[in-house]
C-alpha cells in the first residue's frame, strides 16, 4: 500500500521534502562528524567543527522554514520536530565542545603536529 493511502491521509509535501532532505543530511553528517568526534578532537577540532555545525543549523531551519510553507496542514508539527531537533543537537554538540576542551585525555587524531593540509585558496573541500 502507498504511504499517501494510510489513513486516507495524503502526505504533503512538506513532509516528503523534509523526509527527503534529512536522510541526504543524516547521512552525509553521520559520515563526517558527531558530538562525540567533536568531544574527543576538541583540543584541535572544535572551532571548525562548531562552524559546520552553525551551518549545518541554518540549513535546516531553511528547510524547516519552506516544508512548513508548503505543508499549512502540518506546519506546527514540522516547526515544532524540526525546533526541537535542532536545540537538542545544538546543546550535544555545545556540551561536546565543553567537556572535550576540559578533558586532559588524548584525542583520537594525530596530526604529527602538523596542521592538516588546506587547499590552494585557503579551503579545504576534500575534492582533489
């Protein structure tokens, strides 16, 4: 049976863009990063971490804010999951941050205290 035949309920289209959209930035995020990454590379990592993760943010409160645009019938539950989401991932990444800068244990990259290599430009896009 087709999803939009449960219930007799169409699903809109603010769910399907938010459906489709989260499992592209799950999937790409579970790939690159966690709280627990940014915990245990803290000492070397956190600034630059932290800035994907602002990005990461903004990102998804644009998608929130345009499936809630298209989807009326379902607009408080998106602005509401996709609000909650984002305070809950924010704070474990924040408290990632904090408890890695405050602990004394050896993170779990080694740069040979180098810094890693950048691209001409200044960017580093793993593109090569």
């Amino acid at each position: 049976m087709a999803l939009n035949q449960l219930g007799g309920a169409g699903v809109g289209d603010g769910v399907a863009l938010l459906v489709a959209a989260g499992i592209v930035a799950e999937i790409v995020a579970k790939a690159c990063s966690s709280p627990q990454t940014t915990e245990l590379n803290a000492d070397k990592r956190a600034p630059t971490l932290m800035k994907w993760v602002n990005i990461g943010m903004a990102e998804a409160a644009v998608f929130i804010v345009i499936a809630a645009a298209l989807d009326r019938r379902h607009r408080r539950a998106i602005i509401i999951g996709g609000t909650l989401e984002g305070v809950i991932t924010y704070a474990e990444y924040l408290h990632g941050k904090k408890a890695g800068l405050a602990s004394n244990a050896p993170g779990t990259e080694d740069t040979g205290g180098a810094a890693p290599a950048r691209a001409a430009g200044g960017a580093s896009w793993g593109w090569r």
